[in-house]
C-alpha cells in the first residue's frame, strides 16, 4: 500500500486546452518527457494523467546523430490528446519496442532490472504556410503526428488555434525559447480514442544535433503542486558525459554505468528499428535517476563527454655543468683544435 501511495503521489494531473468549438481535441499536457520538453494535452475537466518518464538516448557522436526513444503510459477520460516535443533537427519518426527499455535495465548491475514509466509531451500547432511550415505528417504507434518549423513562436500559437488547439500564453512563452533557436516542434496527437486508459506505442525520433539533449524546460503551467515524478534517461554512448541543465548546471550523476554486451547491443538495435550499425562500438549505457520530475529550470538537459585526462611526464631537464668542470672541457678542446691545425700544416 506504501508503495503504491508513493506512486500516485509522483504522477503529474495535468490540465489540457479545449477546442474553441466546444468538441474535444488535442490539448497541452503538464508533465515534460525527457529527451524532449513536452507536455500532455486534455480538455476541461478531463486531464490526462501521467507515470514517471524513462527515455534511451542512443549517441552516435560520429554522426552526429541522436536517436531518442520514448514510452508513453498514461489515463485520460478524453476523447483526444497528445505532446508536442521540440528537437534541433528535422526528426525521421519510428515506432519501436517497449522491450527496448527492458534490455537496457537489466544490465543493472544491482538489481538487474526494474520498471519503467511512460513520457509526456506539450500540445501544439499555424497561421499561414508562409510562416509556419508543415514539414511532414505520419502516423506512427498510436499517433499522428505533425512536425512544424517557424521563427516565429506566436505564429505556432496561431496554427494550433487555428487546428483545433486553444494555446496559452505559457504554451507560447515555451516555444519561444525554440522557435529562436530555430529548431523543429513535433505535434503528436494520439490516435487511439479508448478513455480511462490509452496506452500509445514506443516512437523513435532521429535527428542530426551538434551536442545530445533531453528537454526539461516545460511551461509554468505544466508544474504540478501535488507531487513529483521520476525521470530515468538511459545514455548510451563511447565514453563517459555530463549532464548539464543548459551549461552550466549539473543535472544528475550517473546512477551506474555498464559496458553494453554485443548480445545486447544487437537486441536493443533491432527493438528500436535501427541497423547495428547505429550503434557505436564499444558503447556504454549511463543511467541517470531524477526523483524532482518536472520542476522549474532555464533550460534543457544537455551532454557533453568528459575530457580524457592523461597524466603529465616529467620534463627532461638539461644537465647543468659545473663551472669548476667548464676549463678541462674547454682546454681539451683547444688540444684537439690545435693538433688538428698542426696536422693540416
């Protein structure tokens, strides 16, 4: 029972957006998922209730590419809602297997696996194509989802009113911080209308990014004052990272970290549709543990690999000569001058 009580406690009740129309549709959830800074999305009176959060990021530094997987589990009495996960290049969509996170938890080397929690996101959508720009639309494990591109956060504000979507002031607030970076806004709306409890597949997102992230920073709005959740990140990688709130802030230490069999590695590729490949030799996965899930922050969570400190040799220093040794040294080599110039003579 005290268990369980500590697990309702760390679920986030979020509010979501109604359809200015009065029907329901997708609304901005309150919780943020890992890799991306997200939220639910319900209408009035019907929030969508989510888990902990757990995400694998796979780092392909060569590339540098990120493959981001997350499992969404969570209850709504809605009809329709989804997230909206921001990334900093244009995203290809995959489904991909919950089982994948279960080959990753049991290379823990103290409990050899434990369970895992689905993610959230934010709900979002365009006035004009001539400023916001729809990039693409797929269907994938449960959602449709519509990646859309604009330097202008207010603009995004207006297409999703202008879908179905009543936007806030914090939701437009949020995107700001990507719409100036330039970045790409994904728009996932479940599919799958089953109420109480809807259940979404495993969605695999790749894209092209100079440093690996996961978004953290979340509307005010999205802020629960009822308890918090855990976030788990696997990080798989070639190397040892830190993990930074923006660059400055340290994030979390990794709970344990584990070199990834080759029986694993070959596994967890096929589990997230991926050639082997994909995933870098000799790659180690670090898992980090946040009990304080969300809470306010500056920014997003960002990895950068640790530098290889090697050790410093000695510097070789000239042998000094003392000066009492200096006048056989010169006067031999006065001799060997003046024999050879004799010589010569």
């Amino acid at each position: 029972m005290e268990q369980e009580h500590r697990r309702r406690n760390r679920i986030g009740l979020v509010q979501g957006f109604r359809s200015k129309t009065g029907a329901t549709v997708l609304g901005v959830v309150v919780t943020t998922c890992s890799i991306w800074a997200c939220s639910g999305v319900g209408p009035p009176g019907k929030p969508v209730v989510f888990g902990d959060q757990t995400n694998i990021i796979i780092w392909d530094e060569a590339h540098h590419t990120e493959h981001f997987i997350r499992n969404a589990s969570f209850r709504s009495g809605a009809d329709d809602f989804g997230f909206i996960a921001p990334t900093p290049g244009k995203p290809d969509l995959h489904e991909a297997s919950t089982q994948a996170f279960y080959t990753l938890a049991n290379l823990d080397p103290s409990t050899r696996g434990y369970g895992f929690g689905g993610g959230g996101g934010l709900g979002g959508g365009m006035p004009g194509a001539e400023v916001v720009k729809v990039i693409q639309e797929a269907d994938v494990a449960g959602y449709h989802a519509t990646t859309l591109w604009s330097k202008d956060a207010h603009a995004i504000n207006d297409w999703m009113n202008q879908h179905g979507y009543v936007s806030t002031p914090e939701v437009e607030k949020w995107a700001e911080r990507y719409t100036a970076k330039r970045w790409y806004l994904t728009a996932f709306k479940v599919i799958d209308r089953a109420k109480l409890a809807a259940s979404t597949g495993t969605v695999r997102m790749t894209f092209e990014t100079g440093r690996p992230f996961n978004p953290f920073y979340v509307p005010s709005s999205n802020i629960q004052k009822d308890g918090n959740g855990t976030l788990r990140v696997y990080f798989v990688s070639v190397g040892d990272y830190d993990a930074k709130i923006g660059t400055t802030e340290t994030w979390q230490t990794p709970r344990w970290t584990v070199p990834i069999p080759d029986t694993a590695k070959t596994q967890l590729a096929k589990q997230v549709e991926l050639p082997a490949e994909a995933i870098p030799d000799k790659s180690q996965v670090a898992t980090f543990v946040d009990n304080n899930f969300p809470r306010p922050v500056a920014d997003d969570i960002f990895f950068t690999k640790k530098r290889v400190m090697t050790p410093e040799l000695p510097i070789a220093r000239p042998t000094q000569i003392p000066p009492y040794a200096m006048s056989p040294i010169l006067g031999g080599l006065g001799v060997l001058v003046f024999m050879r110039r004799r010589r010569k003579g």
